[in-house]
C-alpha cells in the first residue's frame, strides 16, 4: 500500500531552529510511516510543485544552523482564491493529502484557508516576534532575544565610555514582546513599544535629571513597530541637548545558532506534528502553555491578539532607576 505522503512547508521570515523543527517533522514522520516532502522557498515552491522527497539522512547534521534548509518567502498569490486553488491541484497531483507549516502569523492564515479546502494542516509557531496568539513560545524568539540582548551588552561599553544614550532598534513589525524581554535581560532604562504611547515630555525631563544626578548613559530598548527611532533619537537630543546615538540590531537578530533550548522546543513542535497527523487529527496549530505542547483549533487562533504583559512593563519602570 502507497505510504501516505507529508509536505513541510517553512514559511514568512526565517527564524534559528526551524531547521530543528523541520528534522523532528521528517524523522518522526518517517517513524509514523509516511513519505516526508519538502516544498522550497514556502508557498512559492508549492506553487511552483518545487520540492525535494526528504529522508532521515536529509536532515541530517542541520539542527545547530540558523536559517531553513527548505528557504522561505511571502507570496502573495496564496492570499487568492485561485492561488489557493492551484495549491490544492499541485498537492493532489503529488499525492500530499497533508502538511506541517512552520512560520508566523501569515503562515497561520495562510494554513486555516488551506485546512478549509480540505487539507490536512498542522501548523507550528516560527517567528522571533514572538506574537502569535495560543503560544507562550515561539520557534526563534529565545535566540533572538539572546543575540539581540548580547549586542546590547556591547552596546552599553560604547554608551558608558562616551556618556551618551543609545537608542536600540528591535525587531517586531506590530507588537513590542521581542524589545520587551530584551529591555528586561539587558537592563535597558527605557523601553518603547507600539503598545504604550511614550510622554515624551516626560522621557525627556527624565533623561535630564538622570544626566544631571550623575547617570550619563542609557539605553533605550525600541521596537521597530513604533516607527523611525532615528526620529525618536533626533527629538530627544534637541528637547534635551544630550548626545544620542541609534544602533539599528536589524537582521542579526533573525540569524545565528539556534540555542539549546530553541531546538529543544522546535524539536518537541515537530515530533508533536506528525503525531497529531498520525492521530488523524488537523486544523490545528501546536504551542507551548504553561509548560505543556498543546493543539488548539485554527479558529481559536486565529485573528486574535496576544494581550501586553503590563506587569513586565512596569517592573522596567521599577527596576531601572
Ligand atoms: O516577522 C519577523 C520579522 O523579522 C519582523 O520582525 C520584521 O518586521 C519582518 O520580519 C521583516 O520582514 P522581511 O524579511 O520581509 O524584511
């Protein structure tokens, strides 16, 4: 009897330890019985029916890279009707009745419209945004946010040395979760995130008595989301004459060696995948609460917005004085 056949899909922006998950997903879909496929460069492979049949030795020696092995992208024409419609044919024509997706919050979407047209999808959590709804984790976050704290550690050699502020720039296109983790484990005095509106009066008055009571260099931990810091920057050195520099982390953030514990949990993802599939279980997107890998259903994911840790927030404002 034909094995049945598993298309992997790694999706959106790239994030360290998708590769560990993608090795769990073909290893433990092997040991499930199915035939393991990956599709290149995300849904434009599929679309293009461009993929390599994946066994054990396939992945091997990939679990310590950054990146996907599989390459990613954004394509738009899955957003369509009859993008989506020539997915299904492809995956028809190659006998895949299932997939594993790994990616972020579009690659969610993009698995809840496919499970409606009748595939069997399970999708994990992959970006270092960490900002999907239904997961307290997700794959890349814990790297990013070591790198980026690691650079701000430099950072703050530079700053002391030259009495100046620094304001550093974090990844994370909507929310502030990445920036604020990182101004927690890098000590950072202020934080800027799109969820709390800055006083800039305020900030400012604040930088000037902490300048003028002896504390001459900060750093300003400040998400991408929230636009230019490079404006934020300019404002804040005309309303108070003190000397501020940017540092942009940018793509640093999103590359590197997956920490251990980011292959721990991307390897976990992926043996708890194939095993929903074996279950005949689909629809559902694999995340880790309160200690524990769980499935939830598409629909109660997706769309909804993770709430901002406010207590985190101030204990910022508490502890950085
Ligand atoms: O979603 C991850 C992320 O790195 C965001 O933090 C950032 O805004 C975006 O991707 C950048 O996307 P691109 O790779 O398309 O430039």
């Amino acid at each position: 009897m034909a094995r049945r056949r598993v298309g992997i899909i790694t999706a959106g922006g790239d994030a360290p330890g998708m590769n560990a998950a993608v090795r769990a997903v073909v290893r433990t879909g092997i040991f499930h019985g199915f035939e393991m496929v990956g599709f290149k460069r995300a849904f434009g492979g599929l679309l293009d029916g461009d993929y390599i049949n994946m066994d054990a030795r396939s992945v091997s020696g990939i679990i310590n890279l950054g990146g996907t092995i599989l390459r990613t992208g954004r394509c738009p024409e899955l957003k369509t009707e009859v993008g989506r419609k020539k997915a299904i044919k492809i995956l028809s024509d190659l006998n895949i009745d299932s997939l594993v997706i790994i990616g972020g919050d579009g690659s969610l979407a993009a698995g809840n419209a496919l499970h409606k047209e009748g595939i069997k999808v399970i999708n994990l959590p992959a970006t270092i945004d960490n900002d999907i709804y239904g997961t307290e984790e997700c794959i890349g976050y814990d790297t990013a946010l070591n790198t980026a704290v690691d650079a701000i550690d430099k950072i703050r050699d530079t700053a002391k040395s030259h009495d100046r502020i620094f304001v550093v720039e974090i990844m994370g296109r909507h929310h502030g979760f990445l920036t604020l983790a990182v101004g927690v484990a890098a000590g950072a005095e202020v934080i800027i995130v799109p969820e709390v509106k800055p006083n800039m009066e305020e900030l400012c008055d604040n930088f000037r008595r902490a300048s003028n009571s002896g504390k001459k260099s900060l750093i300003v931990a400040y998400a991408e989301g929230c636009g230019s810091s490079i404006d934020f920057a300019r404002e804040v050195e005309e309303k108070t004459g003190l000397e501020v520099r940017v540092s942009n982390l940018g793509y640093i953030q999103r590359g590197g060696v997956p920490t251990a514990r980011e292959r721990i949990l991307a390897s976990w993802f992926g043996a708890y995948a194939t095993k929903l599939l074996k279950e005949e279980k689909t629809g559902l997107f694999v995340g880790y609460q309160k200690g524990n890998i769980v499935a939830t259903p598409f629909e109660e994911v997706c769309g909804k917005q993770i709430e901002f840790d406010g207590e985190m927030y101030k204990l910022i404002q508490r502890i950085s004085i």
